[in-house]
C-alpha cells in the first residue's frame, strides 16, 4: 500500500472529480507518471487562474478526454512539480496531506506542504 506524506497508508483525494494519474480517485503514482502527480489539492481560484496562465488550464472542460474542468473547492492530483511553482509563485492551493503521496517529498519540503494543510 502506498504511503502519505506523512508516513501513514494513502487516503483517496477525490472521486468526483474522479483524479489521479491511474484514475482511481487517489495521488498514487508509477513509473509512467512523468508528471508525478502526487498532491492533493483543494482548488482556490487564484490557484486555478495561475495555472491557466502557466499554460495548464484545469478550469475548461475537456469532454473528450472525460474531464469535467475543475470548480473552487474541487479536490485533485496536482503534479508536485506545478504546486512548488505554484507555492513560489504565492498562490499555492491547500494540500490534503494524508491524500498526498510520499513521493512528493522528492519536490516539495513536508514543511511547505504542512503550511498549506486543509483543516477541518
């Protein structure tokens, strides 16, 4: 089973909208995710108009590849790569941390994540 960012088993992120790399509503990742799409993400719209203007628009649906666009509050498996840019950039989305895989830690500081916790 794969493990969180914070050593415990993967939570699921989400399964409407369906995410992750394989599909299966969780950050999981393998050798053919060249994106690493390992966060989980609560989307803010400042977070998803920085991402249109970086070249990764995620709010425009795209039926034909079965993907509805992203609304505020949506959560998702974001490349760990776009939410350290994102996070440099002053606009990181919040995290699930126990959603989030370990691999993550290969790009982004635990620390930086936690600051970005969600809550609740």
């Amino acid at each position: 089973m794969a493990q969180n960012v914070l050593g415990g088993e993967l939570q699921p992120c989400s399964y409407n909208p369906l995410t992750g790399f394989f599909r299966d509503g969780c950050c999981n990742t393998g050798a053919e995710d060249f994106g690493v799409h390992t966060v989980c993400i609560r989307a803010t719209e400042e977070f998803l108009a920085f991402s249109a203007s970086v070249g990764n628009d995620l709010s425009t649906p795209h039926p034909e590849h079965g993907f509805d666009g992203l609304a505020p509050g949506d959560q998702w498996c974001l490349c760990a790569s776009r939410w350290q840019e994102a996070f440099e950039a002053g606009v990181a989305p919040s995290v699930v941390l126990e959603s989030t895989h370990a691999s993550t830690l290969e790009w982004v500081e635990l620390g930086d994540l936690a600051q970005f916790a969600v809550r609740e």
